[in-house]
C-alpha cells in the first residue's frame, strides 16, 4: 500500500481569519471552501482546513480497516464516493482522528492509486 499526505485539519478561533493569515502570509490565492472548512491551498497543492475537529488526512490505495464514511462517525462501514474518490474516517488507538482518500478534494489530478480498492 502507498501512502502520501493530503491535507490536515487546524482548530481556529476564526477560520477565515486564520485561513487569510496564511494566504498572505505565503501569497496565496483564495481556495474554494465548504461547509465548516476555509481552505487554503499550499503550491505541491496540499490543503490546509480551519475548521473543528481537527485531523490529519493521507492518501491511499486501500481502506481495510474499521471506518466511517462522514467525520461524525455516522455511517459505519461506509466509503464517502464524494470529490471524484473515495474516502473514509477513522480513530487511532488513543482516538485521534485521520481521514484517507484516493482522489485529494482540490487537486484536479487522477489519483495515483488506481487499483479498483475499497
């Protein structure tokens, strides 16, 4: 299995805010958001959410484990198909929070794992 980052989720008292402060801070453009997430956007095309709770996403070519398909564990045992892949949450040992996808929201690219997984 091959697995890459794909973005990460920060806490924010302000997510606008903290995502302007960056988008200047870096000179950046304005990336779409959705829902709860003011995203910004990192050149190799990395994303960075504002938004609760907060988590660390990685792209990868398979899902065989316990997971979620929504990030308020609703839908045991689902895939989310949304975004042009599949994605799926899940919790650590110590109940930390991480989300795996094989096509990244943002980047208009093909997935690099094309095997039929999940």
């Amino acid at each position: 299995m091959s697995i890459s980052f794909d973005h990460t989720t920060v806490i924010a008292k302000n997510s606008s805010d903290s995502a302007a402060f960056f988008r200047e801070l870096f000179a950046l453009p304005e990336a779409p958001s959705w829902g709860p997430f003011v995203n910004v956007q990192l050149t190799d095309g990395t994303l960075v959410q504002f938004a609760e709770p907060p988590s660390m996403t990685f792209s990868s070519s398979t899902t065989h484990f316990e997971h979620w398909a929504d990030p308020r564990m609703t839908e045991p045992g689902t895939v989310n198909t949304g975004h042009g892949g599949r994605g799926v949450y899940f919790r650590d040992p110590t109940g930390h929070f991480f989300e795996m996808l094989t096509h990244s929201y943002l980047t208009p690219r093909v997935s690099r794992y094309r095997s039929g997984c999940c």
